[in-house]
C-alpha cells in the first residue's frame, strides 16, 4: 500500500520550485490531496461521494489531463486544484464543513483557502473553456 505522504512530498516537490501566478493557489494542492486521501475514512460518505473522491484522486494522479503538467509544467495543476476543490465543496454541501474542516491539516483557515482556491481554479478553467470537460471526465457532469 502506498503511503500518502509520498504523493504529497511529490506534489510539494513539483509545486515548490515554480513562481508561476497562480501558485498562490496551487501551493495548497498537496493539502487538498491529503484532505481527499482522508475524507475516504468519513464513515457517513455514502457510495456516489466515495466515488467522487476517487475520481479526483484518480484525477490528481492522471499523468495525461485536460491541463498535462509535462507540458505546462506546475501551471499544469490548475484543473486538478479545480477538480479537488469541486468535490471537496460539493461534500461540504451536503455533510457540512464542519467535518471537512476537522481533517484539514494545511496552512490557514480551511473556508478561506477553500474558497480562494475553489474561485481561482474556476476562474482560470471557464478561462480555457474546461470546465465541463473536466467534470465530464471525473464523472462529475
């Protein structure tokens, strides 16, 4: 079984060396990783939100998506961030933020990074037309 903290030193690892503008935003992926890797041990998640949870796990690992990082490099990262933060505010929704809140374990206040980076990954997806692509391939619309 792979630990996940591999995955998330990698994506500190990828994250940290790039000044592109939206790091601002992305530097908080690998805690939004660490986020959904945990919300599979929410014993309420009913079967759909566990599925979603994988999709965008699966989605953060894909290495060929709808933003590839081979070819944009950390900018890459953008519609996974989108992706993450899709399915964590559509959980919110419906178990409330308070469950959510208590896994966070990233730097600052969860609503206000959440809602930051929900806005800022959205922006930049309606930007390229990726929208609904992207939820389409997580099975998400």
């Amino acid at each position: 079984m792979c630990n996940r903290g591999s995955y998330y030193s990698f994506l500190q690892e990828e994250l940290g060396s790039d000044n592109s503008p939206d790091m601002e935003f992305l530097r908080h992926l690998p805690d939004f990783y660490l986020l959904l890797a945990d919300l599979l041990n929410m014993i309420q998640l009913d079967r759909e939100d566990r599925a979603y949870v994988c999709g965008a796990l699966a989605y953060l690992v894909a290495p060929a998506d709808w933003i590839p990082e081979a070819i944009h490099g950390a900018a890459g990262y953008i519609d996974d961030l989108f992706i993450a933060a899709y399915v964590i505010d559509r959980l919110a929704s419906k178990y409330g933020v308070e469950p959510i809140k208590g896994l966070w374990e990233g730097e600052g206040d969860f609503l206000k990074v959440h809602a930051a980076c929900f806005a800022a990954s959205s922006e930049r997806m309606e930007k390229c037309g990726l929208t609904q692509k992207a939820l389409k391939y997580v099975g998400l619309a």
